[in-house]
C-alpha cells in the first residue's frame, strides 16, 4: 500500500472535542430524526431506493429499480423525466413560485435575485435559443462561464431540452478547453465576455476563440455579456445571449427523457495523460442528489443555502444547479474569491443574506485559520445552522476551528466524502442522527455500503487499506464517455467486477467510523481539485528544453497537496530560477493556473525500475524531506541518493 499519511492528528484535540452528538434542538426539527433509517435501507436497497424516487416527478414510472450487470448498474429502467421539469416546473405551481431561486452576488458587489419563476422563465427562453440554433436530444454543449446565473441557466437549459452538456472549468487554458470539446464532440459552446478574478478580467472569451481555431464542429458561440470587454465576434458564428434570449419563446416543453439517457460529462483527471469524461445519467443522478441533499444539509424551505463551490467541478453540479433546485431552495452564488477586496468576504455574505447553510472546502477554512478570527469575528454569523465540508481530507485542528469560530460551537459539522464519479455525497454524516468525530467523514449514507481493503482485496475491519464501495448507488457515473474500457480498467478490476475502487485510501476505527487519508494513485488533490501527475508531466515535456519529467504531490499545510516536478533538461539548457519559473508559466499555459508546480527541481537522472518505471513513491520522500523507502527494485539506486542530497541541500 503506498505511504499515507493521517492529515493532522487527533491526539491534538481535548478530550471533549472527540465527539460530538446532535443537539436535541437539531434533532427535533432534522429531516432524518431515526437511526433506523439505515437498517431499513440496508434490509432492502431496491425498495428503499423506489421510496427516495418518489419524491420527483416522473412522465411514466420505471418497471425495474435496478439492474446491476456488473459492472454497469442501471438505475429505475423504463422511467421517463426531466431534471428541468423537476427543479422548475414542480415549483412554479406551488408557493415557491415567488421564493428566490438564485441570490447571486458579483465579485463587484452586485447583487441579482431570481426567484424560482424568474429563472424558470429564463430557462425556458434559453432552452428555445438552444433549440433554435438546432441543438436536440443527445447534442453537446461545451460550457466555459464564471458563476454568474446564466451558468445555471445553461446547465438547465440543457436538460431541458436533453442535451448533454459539459462544463469546462473557467480556470482551463485554451488546450484543455480545445481537448474536452473535441473528446466530447460538442456543436455549441456558450461563454462571456470575460469574468472577474481579484479585481481584474479574466479574458474567456478570447481563450475560447484560440482554442476554437482547433474545434471545426463547434458551428455556434453564445456570449453573455459579463464585463463589457471589448471581443471578437466572428460573424455567423458567434452571438449574443442577451439578443437570442430577447427573441425567444417564453415555454419549452421540457423533452422526457429516459432515465438512463446522458445528463452530462464533466471531465475530471486520472492516472493518464488524458481526463476522462465522466457520464451522468439523468434518473439515478436526479433521485441520487436530491436525496442526499435533503438528508446531509437537512435543507428547509427558510433555509439560504451557500455552497461556495464552482460551477466547473461536481460540486458546483450536484450541489448548486440539480441537488438544491430539485428541492425548491434558495441559494447564494458568489463570483468571486474570499479575500477580494477584502478577507471578511465570506462572513459580509452570511451576515448580508442571512446564510444558514455554508458548505465549503478543507483548503479554504485553513486558510480562514491562517487569516485569523478577527475577520468572521467582526460579523454577525449567528444565522448559520449547519457547516459542511468537501473536497479533501479535513484535519481535526481545522473541523474544530470551523465549528467553534464559524459555528459557533452549535452547528453540526458534516464532512462529504465523494468524487465527480459518484456524482453525490456517499460518506458523510446525517446530522440530526450520527455523532461526528473531527477529521472522520463517518460512514456511508443509508442505502450505500463502503469498505476497507487490503491490496488482495482482503476485509479489513479495524486499520487503514483502500477505499471501495460495494453496492451500487443511484447516482454513480454511468461510464466514461467514448472510452468504456476505462471504465471497467479503472474502477472495476482490481478486486473484480462488483467492487467499486475510489482511488483513495483510508482507515476504519474500533466503532466503524472512516477516515480519509487521501488518494492512493498518481492522482494529486490541489485545494479539493483534481490533477494528474501525468498530464503535469506531459505539460512539461511538451516544452523544448524538457528532456523528462516526474511530477508528485506533497503534503501542503494549506491546500493538502502541492505539486512538485523534477525535471531533466535537455542538452544546453540551464537550470536555474529563471528556467523553473519559464516551466511553472508553461504548465500554466498548456492545463491552467490550478497545475501550476509548486517547486521545480532539476535533476540530471530520475528513480527508475529496472522495466524503466518512474518510481514516484520515492520522489515524494525526497520532495517530503523523508528517508528513503525501499530502494531495492531501482536499477541505480544513486540516481535517488543524489537527489535527496541536492533536494535538502537547496530546499532545507
Ligand atoms: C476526490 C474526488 C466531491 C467533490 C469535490 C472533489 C477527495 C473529496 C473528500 C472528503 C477526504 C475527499 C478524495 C476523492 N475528497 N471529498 N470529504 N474527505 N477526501 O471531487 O475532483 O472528483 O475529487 O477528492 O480523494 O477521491 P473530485
């Protein structure tokens, strides 16, 4: 099993700050009250899940829950909905037709409300523009937006109207943006003028227009106007969402969709070069993520809910655009970053709007620690009832600050382990019914099953091994888009075809409670975001003076990991700072700032085995500052020795 490390240690924490149960007050007013709950969907999955089911609305019911051919699971076969109906249309006809939707407020300070008929109508009109410019069921439709409204828009306009849409991260470069619309095939791609970052414009708009000289099939760019920024417009090509919404119909009738019928891709890193494009399908996904939103952030109709996530990445799906709309909540977006213009950004929205629940990252309360208390401290944060957490493993130290200083020692903590693949929360605690332990992110939900194994797929009760989840969940990834041998390679073979392996590692205590201890492949974990060693590598090289490279994540006190690359040079290149700092702005340009390394080391031979494999285990001791693990299977163990001494030398 390759080294992990416990991210942070309880042994820091009192022995008070060990546990802690739900308040009676919670309780009594939880939307999951009895610990039955979880004996009742274990007796029977299929039954259980029928139940969670019927709290969305469905054209024509399905005749079988679940049909699991190992290792494809499908999920409420024959059943007919839309995701759009559900999180507009169903609203609409009751009270919450007039309560707010969508709060967004700008990195600027600007403030848009939308209730639940506003952006039902905006929905609708934007799914006809779809509509119009040809776009039908089963079509992609590449989205590169900053979190502004229309980015929820557009998601729901796509499944309005069944077409599979896939959501590129605003922070891509222009290559990774040109990679995913080729992988996925697109036809449209909607985008803006720009967005804000810390006060200045990000030009997406024109990242777009070079990664598009490369994309022949995109026949279609849709605009929002965001900052004003003057940009090309290729005539025929290129349109303005203000003037095709202008123009369009005010209802579309959302298309029933299969259950099974692709929902989106959304692409996320592996251990290759290339990300792969994980699929979600529309029934499972729905019924999966409006359950566990209700059940995990115990969501109420007074409720203003703030997940702080970006609409790029999982979170910014399941949990902002399907999982609260589908419930009927309202929730605050926010543009921009935590400390633009200044650090008390966060706690000025809780205490403008009210927030009650706050669902953040580990990367960003440890950054809150390092900041101080004098900034939430300043404001009223008393409106909070709930805190969750997501992304990476959370040390105690940082659980116990966000629950005394941000909770006020009264909010329930809810750590939620998942993955892009998962599509929704599997690990976390029901607040009103399962004590938490600081850094655990407790045991699976009701319905879904986890456990520990050894590397020969051996149980492991008490101690650490890797994390697999062994039955099927509704919401999880339908496949991987254009590359089913991946699918079942990745996921499904290590222990054979009916055990789901995570890639992450963890461990279970005497009382069966889990603890994240963060991934097991060449995958790197950045403030909660996904990359692979691999593509870093690949980025490198692919500049003129790299001759190899081996890229590794180490432990980062603030954002859990931090990227690291050694490097070989090419014959009459120098390596010194202004070299390492050339290579960091090449990473930039060719995957995005969140790859950017944190160090480069140039080295003049790298740790191989004999069969020439990079052996990045012991990469991490010498970037980590450890002693050597075993180095017997190297074919020059001094290729390894002499890296540490350089490494400590300069880094000590
Ligand atoms: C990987 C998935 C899930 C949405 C955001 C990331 C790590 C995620 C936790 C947590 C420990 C966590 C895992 C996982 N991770 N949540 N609560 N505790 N680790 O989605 O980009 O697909 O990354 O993030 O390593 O495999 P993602």
């Amino acid at each position: 099993m390759p080294q992990m490390k416990v991210p942070g240690s309880v042994d820091v924490l009192l022995k008070e700050e060990r546990e802690f149960f739900p308040s009676p007050t919670f309780v009594a007013q939880a939307n999951v009250q009895d610990k039955a709950i979880y004996e009742k969907a274990a007796e029977n999955r299929e039954a259980f899940w029928a139940g969670c089911a019927k709290a969305i609305e469905w054209y024509c019911p399905w005749h079988q829950v679940m049909n699991w051919t190992p290792p494809h699971c499908k999920w409420f076969v024959g059943g007919k909905l839309n995701v759009s109906y559900n999180c507009l249309d169903r609203h609409i006809k009751t009270a919450a037709r007039n309560k707010a939707a969508l709060i967004w407020e700008g990195e600027r300070g600007e403030e848009r409300t939308l209730t639940y008929w506003d952006l039902y109508l905006e929905v609708n009109r934007f799914a006809n523009v779809l509509k119009n410019l040809g776009i039908t069921k089963g079509d992609r439709v590449a989205i590169y937006l900053p979190m502004i409204p229309e980015a929820i828009i557009a998601l729901q306009a796509c499944a309005r109207i069944g077409a599979i849409h896939t959501v590129i991260f605003g922070g891509f470069s222009a290559d990774s943006l040109r990679d995913r619309i080729l992988d996925a095939d697109a036809k449209l791609l909607i985008t803006a003028d720009g967005g804000y970052r810390r006060g200045n414009v990000i030009t997406l708009k024109q990242t777009a227009d070079k990664a598009l000289t490369e994309c022949p099939n995109v026949k279609d760019v849709i605009v929002v106007r965001r900052t004003g920024l003057d940009v090309d417009v290729v005539e025929g090509r290129d349109h303005w969402y203000h003037n095709l919404v202008h123009h369009a119909a005010a209802y579309c009738e959302p298309e029933q969709m299969d259950a099974e019928d692709t929902l989106f891709i959304l692409y996320t890193s592996g251990t290759t070069g290339k990300p792969k494009g994980i699929m979600h399908t529309t029934g499972g996904y729905l019924v999966g993520v409006a359950t566990t939103y209700r059940w995990v952030f115990d969501i109420k109709d007074h409720d203003v809910y703030w997940c702080t996530a970006d609409i790029g990445w999982i979170t910014g799906h399941s949990y902002v655009t399907y999982g609260p709309l589908a419930n009927g909540a309202t929730q605050v977006i926010f543009e921009g970053t935590p400390d633009w213009p200044d650090k008390d950004r966060f706690w000025r929205i809780i205490e403008k709007y009210g927030v009650t629940i706050l669902y953040t990252t580990p990367t960003a309360i440890r950054t809150f620690m390092k900041w101080g208390t004098q900034w939430p401290d300043a404001c009223d944060l008393t409106t909070l009832r709930l805190l969750g957490t997501v992304g990476e493993p959370i040390n105690p130290e940082a659980w116990i600050w966000y629950q005394k200083h941000i909770g006020r020692g009264h909010c329930p903590v809810v750590d939620t382990w998942w993955q892009t693949e998962t599509g929704g929360i599997v690990i976390a605690p029901l607040p009103g019914v399962m004590p938490t332990k600081p850094g655990s992110a407790t045991k699976a939900l009701p319905g879904m099953a986890a456990d520990i194994l050894t590397d020969k797929g051996e149980h492991v009760e008490v101690g650490g091994g890797y994390l697999t989840l062994t039955s099927p969940i509704p919401s999880m990834m339908q496949g991987i888009w254009g590359d089913p041998q991946r699918y079942v390679d990745t996921y499904w073979s290590r222990w054979g075809n009916r055990l789901y392996f995570t890639g992450d590692g963890a461990r279970r205590d005497e009382e069966g409670y889990l603890w994240m201890l963060g991934r097991v492949d060449d995958v790197i974990n950045v403030s909660g975001h996904r990359i692979g060693s691999m593509e870093v590598e690949s980025a490198l090289v692919s500049h003129s003076a790299v001759a190899e490279a081996a890229v590794v994540g180490i432990e980062d006190e603030i954002k859990g990991q931090a990227i690291v690359g050694f490097v070989i040079l090419k014959e009459g290149h120098h390596s010194n700072d202004a070299m390492a700092e050339t290579l960091r702005q090449h990473v930039v340009k060719v995957i995005g700032a969140i790859a950017r390394p944190q160090k480069i080391l140039f080295a003049r031979d790298l740790p191989k085995t004999r069969s020439g494999k990079i052996m990045r285990r012991l990469l991490r001791d010498v970037a980590e500052g450890r002693v050597l693990g075993d180095i017997t299977t190297l074919a020059d163990a001094g290729v390894v020795e002499e890296l540490k001494k350089k490494y400590d030398e300069e880094y000590a």
